[in-house]
C-alpha cells in the first residue's frame, strides 16, 4: 500500500535528481570591497630589493626602522608625494653617518625613489586596465633627488592614472600630476602620444636629467623625467633685483648696474633667439623656498619654472635645458647659455659671483657678488665676499676652531700665521687665488652627531664634512692643481701636511693640528673630545682621560664605587658639564653656550637654562650608565645602583 509518506521521499528524490547541485559559499579574502586575487601584483614590486638593501645600510636599529618604514609608501592609497618623502627621510638620516655609511644610504634613496609603485586596475573596464601612478609636484628636500621619479609598470594602460586622493581614475594631460612635474601635461594635448627618454648625468647635487622627445612606438611610459624639479610661479620678472641677506648685521642689497636692464623681459641678445622666453637671469640670496642659505633661482619664473639650489649648475641646466624644451630657442642662444653656464662654474662656488658671471654672459650687469654667503644654519660663511671688502682670506692668528653648537669643545689657535693667499716669499709656496689650507675638527658639521673634519675656507675649498681626513686632504690637495692655480712648492707643503696627518691617531683633532702646523698654523684641536655617531664621547678622548683633583668613596647600600670627588674642574674647553665621574668610560655629554641665552647638550636637546642643561647631561649619561651596566652583567662595581649613585653625585654639581 503507497503510504502517504513514501509519497514525501519520492517526492524529495525527483527534486534532487531535477534541482542543479548546491554548494556552500566559498569564502574570498577581500580588500576594498574586492576579491584579493583580483589584484594582479608585479612579483617584487611591494617590497623591492632596495628594501633590503636600505635595511643593511647602516648599524645600528637606524636602517631598520626606515626600511620598515619604506614599504608603506609604495602602495597605491599613498598619497602622490609619500615615496618621495620617504626618500628625504633616508638621505637626512645618512647624515649623521660617516662619508662611507652615508653614500650608501642616499644611493639606497635614489633607487627607493625610483622604485615602482603598486596601483590597482579599473575594474570599470572590462577587461580591467592597468593603471600607472601619478606623480608628486613638490621638488624634494635634498638636491640627490632632483629629477627623479617612480617607474611604472610597462604594462600600464600609459594614457591612465590612479589618482589616490579620489581613488578614481585620471586620464594624462587631465591633471598636472599625470606628467612629472607638470611639464608635459601643461604642453601636451591630453591625446598625445609623446613620450620621453633620458639620459643622466652626475653631479654634485646629484641626477641632473636631459631628455629628449621620441614617438610613443619606442617608449609607451618615461622611466625618468625630462627636466630638474621645478618649484612654483611666484611672481613675474621686474625691473630691479633686490635681495635680502640673513639678519640686520649681514643684510645686502644686490641691484643691476645702471647700464643694463635688469630681468630683462626682451627675447633676444644679438644673433641668440631665446624663442617664447626672456633673456636667462640668475638671482641669488636668502630666503628662496623659506631657505636659511643663499642659493640661486630664475628671475623669471614664468620662463623658467624651478625652484631654489645652493649649486648654480642645477639652475644653469634646467635654463640651458628649458631653451630646448619649451622656449624653442635657435642654436646661438643655446650656445650662448653654454657659455654662461661655464662661466658660472668657474666663479667661486655658492658665492654670488656665480649669478654674475652667468648673467654676464648675456649682457646683464648684476652685483651679487657683494651679497654675503650665508650658511643653513643663517650665519655668514667666513671669507664670503660680503663679510669683507679685502679678498677672502682666513687669518689664522684671529681664528678661533669651535665645534658647532653640539660642539663637545672648543679649541683656540695658539700662535699667529700668515693670512696671504699668495705665499711665494715663504717656504709654504703660493697657493694663487686660494687661501692657505686649513682645515677644523669638531662635532655637528653637516648636523653630524659625531666629529669630523672640514675645509675651514668652504670658498677655497668647497667640501663637506668627512670622519677621515684623508678625505679632505685629498680634495683640497687636487683643488690647489685644479682651481688654485698653486706653485709646485705650494702642492709639496700640501702632500707634507697630509702625511703628518695621517701619522697622528685617527678620527683625532691632533689630525687637523698636524695638517695645519705644515702651513705655519698653529691650532689645538687635539683638547677637542672624540664623539661618536651617536653623540658619546669616545673612552679614553681628551674629555674622558681629563683628570680630577681626589677621589673618595661613595657607598651606597648595595655596592662600592668610586667616584670622583672633585666636579669643578672643567673636562674639556668650553665644556659647562664639569662633571668627570665616568663609570664605564662613560661620561656625561658636553653641555654648551650657544651664544643666544640657549644651552646645548651634545647629542641632545638645547636648553633655556644652564641648570636644566646640565641636568640632562647627568640623566643622559645614567641612561647610559645604566645600559653598560646591564650589558655587563652587573659585575665589578659597574651596576645600575653605582650608577644611579653617580647620578646623585652628577646632580649635585648641577644644583
């Protein structure tokens, strides 16, 4: 008999032999309201080969954190600018590095910031289109980084963009940012399939690029831009050039001679043709871009669209370049920027006679020249010509070799020398038109934590700071042939003082004083503490060897340690930390004057007060204490309780 319930089963099979088969949801990671397969990724690009590379540069935890830090800016939600930042933010941090550790760093930061940023495909399309991303229209903080800019995916759809500030897509030419540096988009029809290649060339600030255009068959998308950074338009030209130097003690005005039109708005100078743009100017003073320094910029800003550089060529070949680029100039005004160019170059460098001597070239008549150098920190460069109607010259007998407002110590010159460039009639030879070599040793060169070495006269011999003097020996030896115009006796005394250099113990002041006495002049940077890259002087460097008049006993409940009983005597020159008590070899940090009301502790922060000042080199030096003692176990007297107890001692002194 057909029950009734039979009935239901049957009717439940027919319906699964009828109905397709049913299956559970499959589960897909999402992000952005998309399945993560989705996202087609070049294999590496999220996280390069520089990322390690950047990761090793440097000791320490330094390169690791940035290389930590390096990966978020390469992805697509980043805004325009982060990659680049990014790259500023390793090159400033190399600073603080040796010459070696630090050129590895900025070539990590220049391949970082050429490194290919991930952007998502438009799935509005079907299929979806690959999409590059866009382009930062900032010109980066360090000069290493003129010109470049991220690479992109060959692959890439080259007329679309991913734009992160509205997570939309842009077509090229709709948006500044869809061209490096706004430079083709601002020329090029959004429909243009013009395209650049380019070559670059070394400077000393850096890439400077020069590009040529060629049809889109040959390259779909750049991997390197066409000009140098440009800045913004800020003001048309005039008919006079002022310039505002520093503060009310350096202030110069700089205008054009009455026999030449100054920013001159005429096209042409002779046979020279400069096409849609002025006649080429240069001006140079402080405040450009909210600088400290001096530095150099276009006059005209409409022509020529960039931004400030403390190295006249950066400007020299963005101009020279533009004629080619933009202005559609004939062949005698690009011969004729040439020759201006070379011309700034051979002028004192980062003087005001660069600006001249370019603007020369074309008939305009301008007096930089008297404008002061003017270093980052907004103080005159000594020997700059505005600081003194005579030559720049160095006196020896007036100089006084501080190390600079971190500085662990200060160090007089002792006896008087010869301040004549031109020393034929002595034994040291005729250096020509540079002055007698001399060379400083201190702490916060280049914003250095650690000591260094540098050029005293940066105008006779232009060169950063450098931990091996080897280094500036060698520079300033090959100027005196290069620039100088030296006698053979002046390069002998040269090749002399550099091996009395090298014969003295390394990274020493003693170094810089053997260099100088070959030269008659007679400095004692050898009282100024060794400080490594972390802002702690070096055991057994004069600070740490300076002795004290008695030590007694100080007990504390749970060990014995001696700690010096005398703190009024002063470890080193110039140094306001008289404390000398230094468990561990380590020593409290150099506190000193800045000379503005301000108290400066090495490797540290600068104070209102001396007081306070010197009790944050007594917490400093406890924190360190205290590490050294952990590391060492405890043991020997050298414990966390010793040295809080030294601490006590430390704060005393400062009371």
């Amino acid at each position: 008999m057909f029950m009734k319930s039979n009935f239901v089963l049957l009717a439940l099979s027919m319906l699964l032999i009828t109905s397709e088969q049913v299956l559970g949801r499959e589960q897909w990671l999402e992000r952005g309201g998309r399945a993560v397969s989705l996202y087609p990724r070049r294999f590496g690009q999220e996280h390069p080969a520089v990322i390690d590379k950047l990761s090793s540069a440097c000791p320490g935890q330094i390169c690791g954190v940035l290389a930590g830090k390096a990966i978020t800016p390469l992805l697509a939600a980043q805004p325009e600018c982060s990659q680049q930042d990014m790259a500023d933010a390793i090159i400033d941090a190399s600073k603080q590095f040796d010459a070696a550790t630090a050129a590895v760093m900025v070539a990590a930061a220049i391949e970082y910031r050429q490194a290919e940023k991930n952007t998502p495909p438009d799935f509005t399309t079907n299929p979806p289109k690959n999409r590059n991303s866009v382009f930062c229209q900032t010109a980066p903080k360090n000069p290493e980084l003129n010109g470049l800019v991220q690479a992109q995916d060959p692959a890439n759809d080259p007329t679309l963009f991913f734009d992160p500030a509205t997570k939309a897509t842009v077509i090229k030419g709709s948006q500044a940012n869809t061209s490096p540096f706004a430079g083709a988009a601002a020329a090029e029809p959004a429909a243009s399939s013009t395209s650049v290649t380019a070559t670059a060339t070394a400077t000393d600030a850096g890439a400077v690029l020069i590009a040529t255009s060629t049809d889109a068959a040959e390259t779909e998308c750049p991997t390197a831009v066409t000009v140098t950074v440009t800045g913004t338009v800020t003001a048309t030209p005039t008919d006079a050039v002022t310039v505002s130097v520093g503060d009310a003690t350096t202030t110069a005005a700089a205008t054009t001679s009455a026999a030449a039109a100054p920013a001159t708005t005429d096209t042409t100078v002779g046979s020279a043709d400069f096409g849609s743009c002025t006649v080429p100017e240069i001006e140079f003073g402080v405040g450009f871009d909210n600088r400290k320094e001096t530095s150099f910029q276009p006059t005209d800003k409409t022509s020529y669209n960039h931004g400030s550089a403390q190295n006249i060529a950066i400007i020299t070949q963005f101009i020279c370049d533009t004629l080619t680029n933009s202005c559609k100039a004939n062949q005698d005004a690009k011969t004729l920027c040439a020759s201006a160019a070379a011309a700034a170059v051979a002028a004192p460098a980062k003087t005001g006679a660069q600006a001249d001597a370019f603007n020369n070239a074309f008939g305009i008549v301008t007096d930089f020249t008297a404008v002061a150098a003017i270093d980052d920190q907004g103080r005159p460069v000594v020997s700059s010509a505005a600081a003194s109607a005579t030559p720049a010259v160095t006196s020896a007998a007036t100089i006084v070799a501080t190390q600079a407002s971190t500085s662990t110590a200060a160090a007089a010159t002792t006896a008087a020398a010869s301040t004549s460039t031109s020393s034929s009639s002595s034994s040291i030879g005729n250096f020509g038109k540079c002055t007698v070599p001399q060379i400083k040793f201190g702490v916060g060169f280049d914003n250095r934590k650690e000591t260094s070495f540098e050029p005293v006269d940066q105008v006779s011999y232009n060169h950063g700071s450098a931990q091996n003097i080897g280094i500036i020996t060698q520079f300033i030896c090959d100027t005196l042939t290069n620039t100088c115009g030296a006698d053979q006796t002046a390069k002998t005394t040269c090749a002399t003082a550099t091996a009395a250099a090298a014969a003295q113990a390394s990274g020493t002041g003693a170094q810089a004083d053997a260099f100088n006495k070959a030269f008659g002049i007679i400095t004692q940077f050898s009282s100024v503490a060794q400080v490594d890259n972390q802002g702690n002087i070096v055991a057994g460097s004069t600070s740490t060897a300076a002795s004290t008049s008695a030590s007694s006993a100080s007990t504390n409940s749970n060990t014995a340690v001696t700690v010096p009983a005398s703190t009024t005597a002063t470890a080193t020159a110039g140094n306001l930390q008289t404390f000398t008590g230094a468990l561990g070899n380590v020593a409290a940090p150099a506190v000193t004057a800045l000379g503005n009301g301000q108290f400066q502790v090495a490797g540290n922060s600068a104070f209102n007060s001396q007081q306070s000042a010197i009790t944050r080199s007594c917490d400093v030096q406890n924190n360190q204490c205290a590490n050294a003692a952990n590391a060492s176990g405890n043991k020997n007297g050298l414990t966390v309780s010793a040295c809080n107890a030294q601490q006590a001692t430390c704060l005393a002194a400062a009371n």
